[in-house]
C-alpha cells in the first residue's frame, strides 16, 4: 500500500485581517503577488510605487484553504501536513484548532493531523502577522540596536528568519513580504514515512565509489522493509533489510559502484551525472525515489606560504580556478520564478565562460532546480547561509530556530556535486573590525557571533555534511575566530576599494588576494529596461524615478564621477546607460585580468553581481528582464580558458599568457600594433608552451620604444592567442583614456542573412569603429558578441539568438559607436 499524497498548492484565498471578502490567492505565492494578480495595487517595481506599498507589509493576512478528505485518506491511520516554506509569523488552525506556529521561512513546518481531520471538508486558515509589528516592541525593551544597514523596514531584519533582501539592499527594494512560498503537502500513512535519503559520498578514485545511503523514516510502530538501490547505467543493483522502529529512524548503509564517470565543473570535464532508484517496500508501504549525484572530491586546498594561506577549490584533485559572479534572488517576489527562468540565468552564467557563482548570504536558499541546473551545467556553488551585514539575536529559541534551518538546507542540499563548501555569512566578521561595530557596539555582539558563526553552524556542518569545508565568514582569512578584518593574502577577499573607496579601476591591480569573492561597479541597464518601470518624462538621470532605482548611498553621483574619469560626456539619457556598461565593463575586466595574472596565487575572481532582483541601477551584468550587459559580453572574453592579457607597468608595456585549464597549450602569441587607420605599425609573434594552471609574462618592452612615436592617442594594440588558425583569445589595449582616444566618424556596411533560428548580422568597418554594438528593438536574445571595436576592413560577423517566440525574419536592431553616444 503507497502513502497518499495530497498536494495542498491550489485553491488558496486570502483577504485583509477584519475584512470580509475572500479572494483567490496563489500558493507558493505572497501576498504582494496576490494583490498584483487581484488587481488591487499596482505593478510594485513602477515609478516610486515601493514607497507607495510599504502598507502591506503592517497588515496582518489570512489564507485559507478549503479542501476534501475522501474515505481512502481518512482510512490512513496517520496523517501529517508539511508547509515546505512559511513566510513567515504564522498561525495555522485545522478546523479551528491550531496546528503550527511558524518564525522561519527557511525551514519546513510539519504537523501530525491524525486526530484533526476529517471526512470530507477540511478548512485551514492561517493568520500571517506583519513582521514588522510582531517585531517591533522586542526591540523597544532592548538597549542595544542590532546593525543592519541596508534594512529600510526599522532595523528588524536581524530578529527575523526571513531573507534579508526583503527589507531592503543597496541594489533593491524593500518588499517584507508573507505568505506560503513552497508547496503544502498532506501525506496518509499506516505505518511509516520517509522524511529524507541522502547519497553521502565516502570515498572516490577512478577504480570505484563508496557511497553512503543515509535515510531518515518516521514510524509510528515496529516493522520490516527492504531498501532497493539500483542506477542503471552502472548496471547496479543492491538491497538492505531495515528494521525500523518507532519514532525517528536513521538508517546508513555504503555500497561500492563499479567506475563511475567523474563529474566536473565545466570547462574541466563532463557533467556526468547517475540515477539511483530508491525503493522502500515492507508489507504496508511501497514508495520509489530518485536521487541524482554526481561523482566528484572536493577540498578547499589551504596551504601555507610566504604570503600566507592559500584558498583554491579543488575537484577530483585538479586545482580549479574559480570564474564567476555573485548571485541575489532573481527576483523581490521569488514564487513567479519559474524553472525557466533560473535555466536562462544560468545559461548566460556559462556561456559567459564562468564556472563558479557564490549564492549570497542576503537572500534565499535557491530552489531545488537552481542547484540541478548547477549540476548538470557544471557550475560551482559556493553557499552563504543567509546571514549579512547585520550581527544576530543568540537567545535560545533563535539559535534553535537556525540550527533547525542549517540541518534541513544541508540536508535537502548537500548531494549537489555542484556544491562546494558552506560559508556562514556574508561581511559580519569584516564589518565587526573594519565598519566601527567593535568601537560602537558592547562586546557580548560579539560573543553572540561566535556563538552563531563558530559554534552552532561549524556543529552543525560537521556533524551533517563533513565532507564540504564550512568557512564561518566572507570575506575571511581561516576558520578560527578572526582577530581582524580581511587579510590580503589568506582566504578570500572583498575589495570595494574601487566603488565604495572611489579609487580609480587601476586600484584592482594592487588589491589581488588568494581568493577574490566581491568586487564591482555600477551601471544601468538598458533603455528597453527603463521603460518598464520609468514614464516617458521620468527618463532622465536627475528624475524622481531614477533616484528612486538607485538604492546604492553613492548612487548615480559615483557612476557619473566614475564616467567622467574615463569617458566624455554622454549626449544624452539614452546613451548615459550605454556608457554606464562600458564604464563597468571596463573596471571589471581590468579588476578579473589582474586576478588571473596573479594565478596560481590568486585562485578565484567572483565579480559583484551577477543579476538584479528589480529593475534599477546595480552592480549586476545581467539586469532584471535577462538582458546582457556590456559587462556580460565582457566577462565572455575575460573569462575565457585561455587569456591574452595587456597592462601597462609604469613606462613597460607587459603582455601575459593565462591558461587555467589542466592541460599543456601550444600555442602562439600575436602582437600586432596599429593606428587607427588600420596600418600595422609593429608586428611580433613567438610560439609559446602554456603549463598547465598558469599565468605568465611573455612579453615585456618599453612602451616609448614600442609604440615608435605614435600618438598615443591614435593606436591600438592588439593581441592573440592561436592555436593553427583558431583564436583562443583576444584582447585590445589602448594606450589612453576613452575619453582621449581619437577616433573617426564611422563608415561601415552591413549584411544580414536569416539562419535557422539566429539572425547573422555582417559588419564591414570602412573606417575604425569604437564599441561598435547592437540592440534588438523588437526582442529579447543574445548576442555572440557585443561592444566591439574593428579596424577598417576587420569583417565581423555577429550572431543574434532571440530567446522569444518571433519569425526571425522581422527583428529589427539599432546599431551605434561610442561616437554617437558622445
Ligand atoms: C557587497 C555585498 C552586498 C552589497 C555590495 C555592494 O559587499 O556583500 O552587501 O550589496 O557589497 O555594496
């Protein structure tokens, strides 16, 4: 007999607490979405409607669910309800009776209903209180206010299990939100139910995998069953008895499979990944799961040196140079986030040649889908738990209360293989020594720290997945309670130096660490972006809209001081966005190519962020509606696995030859020196034997002799990596300024032709065009490449994947240089 499982997501209404008419509601869902698809307010992300919404989140909210029990549930002899996620004061009554009160929305809430439901109609009703109002008179007995900087809502974030984004960030807006944002399931059994199956891996090598069976089962009498494990592939079978008693079961059983196929992270190897079929059969239950790993070691490799220690992911024992973004929630309201979505997202995170992306200690747990997208493309994923920028309560129900949190989200994740290591929170050990915490705040804070962030946690993650490294802090030095801030040199790095310190981009050159976790600069998005959330009148800088999306304390006076460094004036709004993107692309190429000159001493280069969780100005390359920015097409060529990379070093122009794959690269190194006429002034090309995992200088001259009297102004560098006649890598430099380059009115032609599903756009420069690039007016998609300079008669053929439904036939695209953008 198979427990029955009732999904309890549809048919939900909501109304206002004392109010009278119910409405239908969404579940997962929130309240905010509820209202927005009811009619009731507008879209929150328009104008300054945020502020305009702050009412919601005051109000108290019920939900209710009216659903039936039919006679082969009731038969069940035992019936429970788990709520995958309340968000997040919450009262639920069955029939009346009240069930589950929730604090947490990062953990499920159960309820055994055996003795409450009933034959035929069931109601549950739940009570969601403003957590803001539930908070706020907590914080009036306390005589010491807990930091938290970015929240906009009253400082009541740290008290709360609630993502901290909600509240508000410096690149979103504050939407406290409540409601049921994961599934409702009732489950009728007779005897006993399994809570989770977790496939540990003990030991791997190229001859065979150990593996661990860990099953979790919830009985409510003595019985018998039999554990089936099979993967096909490997032609593997196997069973184990279980004798399973009342109560809380556990059960762990290893097994070897015979050579499997190693799982790697992309660029390294293939993505293999193997189904095992679980089967739990006694004389009363009979229940299949599926579970998906990947075989892979993993180590953070920590070793000692001159300069201090290192901090390098290695996978199946090859040291793996970690290229990528830091990821927010992709989205204020995260329930219309569908699977979709995340595979765009993640799409773009490769395509962009990058392995790595850290999910960041400000928002979400993500959804199971984003980590299997993870796995089956090969990205790596350094977890936060959510935890920043603030110091936390360390009272014993909200220790408990993230205790419960950690073991269930290290459960439900921890057979990823894209998951590297556990991290404990994102600045507060940096922020405690270097933000004036220390000076300003008592010191038991601190002790409630290392209670959280170097007791409960590190146990926690030891005890539930010792396989992974738990870093308590980023950015963070070593394990140990820290005795300082960051330390260039040991663990990993956030250097906002740049941005926040407001040094020039060259400032990234001085600032490399072991491990470069955050770093970034601003700009907008594009134009077709703007217009989703700023009137016609408000598309200007100085407007009350764009104030508004800009939620960062430098906001737009750092991006306008940032261009006016390096670009000339924009000619007007549109093209203030344009220059926006390359300004940032420009720093962040400058900020990755320093990090991975300095390999193997520096290990990883995560840029801040990778998405937006709104439309707005952010640090992001990819803006809320997917759209690339110039950054992202940047970091496409930037992170490539082989990198030509040019600097100057005072009065020496140097040239570097970067391989971070693990093999050997024959290849050749082109320097080709030309004024903007396109007339070769210099030409130089050596063959090269590129180790493996390295970063090396291969060329070095002054500048003076080089450039032999050129205007500085008039010349380009350009330089490659071949192999026979393919490129590996390309780079431009130029020996000024943006804004001092000398450039000419660009002359070109332009073909198309229509492909299968991409549009091919065929550019001939007549004359030297500088960050040539194109727009679709009429689609969203991607370019293959974007922002481009070309010499006269430098052919480039560019392709456009439009990733809506369209007949290609009709897209319709702009073109423009940064000559008509100044
Ligand atoms: C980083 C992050 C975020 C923040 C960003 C930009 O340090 O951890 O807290 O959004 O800086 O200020």
């Amino acid at each position: 007999m198979k427990n029955i499982i009732l999904n309890l997501s549809s048919g939900w209404e909501f109304k206002k607490q004392n109010s009278d008419e119910f409405l239908p509601a969404e579940v997962p869902g929130c309240i905010h979405l509820d209202l927005l698809r009811n009619k009731l307010i507008p879209d929150p992300f328009f104008g300054v409607n945020e502020k305009e919404l702050q009412w919601i989140s005051r109000k108290n909210w019920i939900y209710r669910l009216k659903f039936f029990v039919d006679k082969s549930l009731n038969l069940k002899r035992y019936k429970r309800i788990t709520f995958f996620g309340i968000d997040t004061f919450a009262s639920i009554f069955l029939n009346g009776k009240k069930v589950i009160e929730a604090n947490n929305m990062f953990h499920p809430w159960e309820s055994d209903l055996s003795n409450n439901l009933k034959l035929g109609e069931n109601i549950i009703e739940i009570e969601f209180r403003s957590p803001l109002i539930e908070i706020s008179p907590k914080l009036k007995k306390l005589d010491y206010i807990l930091p938290a900087d970015n929240d906009k809502a009253g400082g009541m974030s740290p008290y709360i299990r609630k993502a901290p984004y909600h509240f508000g960030w410096d690149w979103g807006p504050c939407f406290v939100t409540s409601g049921l944002w994961k599934k409702v399931q009732l489950i009728g059994y007779d005897s006993f139910l399994v809570n989770s199956i977790n496939l540990n891996q003990l030991r791997i090598n190229n001859k065979f995998g150990e593996i661990e069976i860990e099953v979790e089962i919830i009985s409510n009498n003595l019985s018998k069953a039999t554990l089936f494990i099979m993967e096909e592939s490997l032609k593997f079978e196997k069973e184990f008895i279980l004798n399973i008693k009342k109560d809380i079961n556990i059960f762990k059983k290893s097994f070897k499979v015979v050579s499997p196929k190693l799982w790697w992270p992309v660029g390294h190897g293939d993505q293999n990944l193997y189904n095992f079929n679980i089967r739990i059969k006694s004389n009363d239950f009979d229940s299949s799961f599926n579970k998906r790993i990947g075989f892979r070691t993993v180590k953070v490799v920590r070793k000692r040196d001159k300069k201090g220690e290192s901090f390098t992911f290695n996978i199946n024992n090859t040291a793996i140079f970690s290229k990528g973004a830091n990821w927010i929630p992709a989205d204020s309201f995260t329930t219309r986030l569908k699977k979709e979505d995340y595979l765009e997202y993640l799409k773009s995170v490769v395509e962009a040649n990058m392995n790595t992306l850290r999910v960041w200690g400000g928002g979400i747990y993500e959804p199971d889908y984003f980590y299997e997208l993870c796995d089956e493309l090969g990205i790596l994923v350094w977890q936060d738990f959510m935890f920043a920028c603030s110091l936390y309560p360390s009272d014993k129900p909200f220790l408990k209360s993230v205790k419960k949190e950690a073991i269930y989200q290290i459960k439900r994740l921890k057979d990823h293989p894209s998951i590297v290591m556990w991290c404990g929170n994102n600045e507060i050990a940096w922020a405690w020594y270097n933000w004036e915490w220390k000076e300003k705040l008592p010191n038991h804070l601190w002790k409630s720290y290392k209670l959280l962030f170097h007791k409960v946690l590190l146990k926690v993650c030891k005890k539930y997945d010792s396989s992974r490294l738990y870093w308590p802090s980023s950015p963070g030095h070593g394990i140990d309670v820290p005795k300082t801030g960051q330390i260039y040199g040991s663990g990993d790095n956030h250097y906002w130096g740049v941005w926040h310190g407001g040094d020039d981009f060259e400032a990234y050159e001085a600032n490399v660490g072991r491990f470069m976790s955050e770093y970034g600069m601003q700009s907008y998005p594009e134009l077709s972006t703007i217009k989703t959330f700023a009137a016609s009148k408000e598309r200007n800088i100085n407007s009350v809209t764009m104030k508004f999306h800009q939620k960062a304390s430098l906001g737009n006076k750092n991006v306008i001081k940032y261009i006016k460094k390096y670009y000339s004036k924009p000619n007007n709004f549109e093209s203030l966005l344009v220059i926006s993107q390359l300004m940032q692309a420009e720093a962040i190429k400058i900020a990755v190519e320093s990090h991975r000159r300095n390999m193997p001493y520096c290990m990883g280069s995560l840029y801040w962020q990778l998405n937006d969780c709104w439309p707005g100005a952010s640090w992001s390359s990819i803006d809320y509606n997917k759209n690339w920015k110039a950054l992202h097409y940047a970091a496409k060529k930037f992170f490539t696995p082989i990198l030509v990379s040019i600097k100057q070093k005072e009065k020496y122009l140097e040239i570097f030859a970067i391989n971070d794959l693990n093999e050997l690269i024959d290849c050749d190194l082109v320097i080709d020196l030309f004024d903007l006429n396109g007339k070769k002034i210099q030409s130089y090309c050596k063959s090269l034997k590129l180790s493996p995992i390295s970063a090396k200088k291969y060329f070095s001259t002054k500048v003076q002799n080089f450039i032999k009297g050129k205007n500085r102004s008039k010349i380009l560098l350009k330089s490659f990596i071949k192999h026979k006649d393919t490129v590996l890598s390309m780079n431009n430099y130029y020996f000024v300024k943006p804004k001092d380059l000398c450039y000419p009115e660009p002359k070109f032609n332009i073909k198309h032709e229509v492909l299968e599903d991409t549009f091919l756009i065929i550019i001939l420069p007549i004359t030297f065009l500088y960050k040539v690039h194109f727009i679709c007016t009429n689609c969203k998609g991607v370019f293959s490449d974007n922002y481009i300079d070309l010499l006269p008669g430098e052919e480039k053929r560019i392709k456009f994947k439009p990733v809506e439904n369209i007949n290609i036939k009709n897209l319709l695209f702009n073109v423009n240089t940064m000559y008509d953008l100044v």
